[in-house]
C-alpha cells in the first residue's frame, strides 16, 4: 500500500499490521463514525492507518505549481504511426531496493518465553505494547501441517505446548510483526538449565541474563551487527548487554551450546519506544552489501 499525503511525505515505511477494514477505521477515525461489520479480532490485531502519518510536524511551503497537461496532450495525439508498445519478452523477479528506509514507530512489545517438561515444551506469549498481535509457530519438525496461531491482546498471556518427535527432537520458529523471529531447537536430554535463559530488551539495549552453572556446557553467542561481522563471545558471564544504538533498536543474536549440538535459541526484532522513529531492518542491508540482489 502507497500512503500519498502531505503528512507522510518523505519516503517513510510503516510495518504494522493493516489489512482492508483498516480503510474503513481511518475513515471512522476522520469522521467520527462506526462500521459495525468490522471484527473485534480484526480492530485488535489490525491498525486504521493512523500511525503511517505524522500531524506533529507542520509543512508550511506551497506546493508546487501543476503545469498544465492539455498542450502536451494534444501535441502526442496528433502524432502519426503512433507505435503500439510491447510488454517485455522476459520477466524477472523483483529485488529489494539497497539501503534502509525511515520507520514509523510501532505499537509492539513483544515477548516469548519458554519452559521444558518431561516430554514436551512449552511457550509463554506476550504482548506488551498497545496493539494486539498474532504469533505463528512454525513446527520444523512436521512442516507438512499448518502453523499454530496464537492472538495475543495488550497487557495479556498466552500457553502453547509442543511434544518432541520420536527421537526426542524439537525445532520452532515464532513469527510475529515487523520482522520477530524466535528459534528453540534441541534435544529432550539437553541440560535443563540451557533452557532458563532470560531476555530483557529496551529500547536502548538487550540484555541477557544466564543460570548459575551454565559456563560447563560452554555457550556461545552470535550477535549480528550493522556494518561489521558478527561478534561470537564465549558466555562465562551470568549477564551481557549489548547496546542497539547503532542498529536502531534491531537486534539478531543466536546462542548454541558446546554440549547439547542441536541446541540453539535465536531472538531477533526490534525495540520500538512510543513515538521514537527508527528505520527498516538494517540485517537486510548488510546482507545485500555483502552480494548483490539484483538481476544480472
């Protein structure tokens, strides 16, 4: 969707959830009316379009004049033999555009947290913002079913448990907006206590905080960084933080464990603070920079 106003000029991009009622909100929002056909669900995962503008920021300068089209107009049809234009005779795909893009803040804070028992594990979901938002749990391990959804309202919690295979394996991916992404990997008979790592992220850092007796299973994390190879440290500590000043409050950090191979735990996403703008997802970037993406 293109927004096209004098509120929203600059090339702004804007990663909360819309969908086709929130034309419909904005126009409510506008006139002080209500569509009554529209879902709770729908009013609470999907934003009205308000937050792509910015009203604060008053733009006094005139616009430009039009220049008038009829001369142009009458001057292309009078010309003759006009050709008839072809469409090309091959397609390619598109490609995202290089760089990073200016970000409207968004009404997420997201959090997932996770527990073993015997024979299964177990995922806390979290919404702390002010806007509802959906989880999607992608099981790795049985990708010929769908994903699991769980709709999770501001200020409120929900469960989710997932059994281990026959060999006693477990794979998940969480999705949620604007690029959050949780990755629990492992094995039934990793050590209990890799599990009860705790994350804490602010709009100025994310901070990690280990069990007592976690540096015997030897930890690692790789953490991503804008602009420079990623930082591999060996966790001896009980707590890190790292600073995401210079990302923007994006963070991509991935943790694995010398004696449980298939374990791994990945957080990635971004920090909003109200009404702070940020910018699109530098990773994306640095990625690109590193081999082109676009067609030859």
């Amino acid at each position: 969707m293109y927004v096209v106003s004098p509120w929203s000029r600059g090339g702004w991009v804007n990663s909360q959830v819309f969908d086709h009622s929130s034309v419909i909100r904005f126009l409510e929002q506008r006139f002080d009316v209500h569509e009554p056909n529209i879902t709770p669900w729908r009013r609470a995962v999907c934003g009205d379009l308000t937050s792509a503008f910015d009203f604060t920021a008053a733009d006094v300068a005139p616009f430009v004049a039009m220049p008038d089209p009829r001369a142009d107009a009458a001057r292309a049809a009078a010309i003759p033999r006009q050709p008839s234009p072809q469409a090309p005779p091959g397609e390619s795909l598109p490609w995202q555009e290089p760089g990073i893009r200016r970000s409207r803040p968004l009404p997420y804070a997201l959090r997932v947290a996770e527990t073993m028992t015997g024979d299964a594990i177990r995922l806390h979901f979290a919404a702390d913002g002010t806007q509802a938002a959906v989880f999607h749990v992608y099981d790795r391990r049985s990708l010929d079913q769908p994903p699991r959804r769980f709709t999770v309202e501001p200020g409120r919690t929900l469960d989710g448990q997932w059994g281990f295979d026959a060999e006693g394996r477990y794979d998940l991916w969480v999705l949620g907006p604007n690029g959050f992404h949780r990755h629990y990997a492992g094995h039934r008979d990793d050590p209990a206590l890799v599990s009860r790592l705790v994350w804490h992220a602010t709009p100025t850092e994310l901070a990690l905080v280990l069990p007592a007796g976690h540096r015997e299973h030897g930890l690692v994390a790789q953490v991503e960084r804008v602009g420079a190879a990623a930082l591999v440290t060996g966790l001896v500590d009980t707590r890190y933080r790292w600073p995401l000043r210079n990302s923007h409050g994006w963070y991509d950090v991935t943790i694995t464990a010398a004696t449980a191979p298939t374990y791994r735990r990945r957080v990635s996403g971004r920090v909003d603070a109200p009404g702070r703008m940020t910018c699109s997802d530098p990773f994306v970037t640095a990625a690109q920079n590193a081999g082109s993406t676009a067609p030859a």
